[in-house]
C-alpha cells in the first residue's frame, strides 16, 4: 500500500465517526398538542447559538437565538450559567427566552410571549 494514503485512510473513520454527533433540540409549546423537535448550533468562541424546532407535522418551525452567558461561574465548569434569547415561530410569535446550562453541553430554558404562552425547551449534545 501507498504510505500517503494510510493517513487519510485512518483519518476518515474518525471524521465520519464525529459527525454522528450533535446537539440536539427539544421543547414544547404551552398552547400546542406535542413536543417540537430540532437541532441545535453552537456558538462562536463567546458562547450562544441557536437552535430549530418543528412540530412532526413540519407546519410550525421556532428558531431561537440564545446570547452567550451573563452570568459566570467557577473556572472549568458551566453549569449554572444563564442568559436570555429570543425565539421567533413561523406563526409570528416572537418569545423572550431565559436559558441556564445544565452542563458544558446541554441547557434548559423557557421563553414566553405576550399573550401568556410558554415555550419549555431543552438542549443538549448527544450521539
């Protein structure tokens, strides 16, 4: 064999390998039967990210944006943070959100709009 490809050889499994991760999204909808489902971004090196929620149906999609932490804590650790976001719906509600990690790869909040509607929501890295 061709020692220039042994490296991209052994590097290819381990690519594929990470792309089988990924941080998922979840949440439900006070005034809407069933749990919403998506996916969820990362931020840059400051924090935040966003994430996308869709009923099964497809018909109603959410996308929040969450600003990275207001809030710090002890070196090494982030649970405990917390932030705000907003989060816009395809049927025009836009919700304020308030978010707080759980670890250094999920999150929980919730974002609410002003008729009094609530938005519970949870974020997390998983394969």
């Amino acid at each position: 064999m061709n020692r220039r490809f042994t490296l991209p050889l052994f590097v290819l499994p381990m690519l594929l390998g990470a792309c089988a991760f990924g941080y998922h999204a979840r949440g439900t909808l006070s005034d809407v039967s069933g749990e919403l489902r998506g996916k969820a971004f990362p931020g840059n090196a400051q924090g935040g990210g966003r994430f996308a929620l869709a009923d099964r149906e497809g018909r109603l999609r959410c996308d929040g944006e969450m600003a990275p932490a207001q809030s710090a804590v002890p070196s090494g650790s982030c649970e405990g943070e917390t932030g705000s976001g907003i989060v816009r719906c395809s049927d025009g509600r836009v919700l304020t959100a308030r978010w707080t990690a759980i670890s250094c790869r999920a999150f929980q909040g919730y974002a609410d709009d002003d008729y009094g509607n609530r938005l519970e929501f949870r974020v997390e890295r998983r394969p």
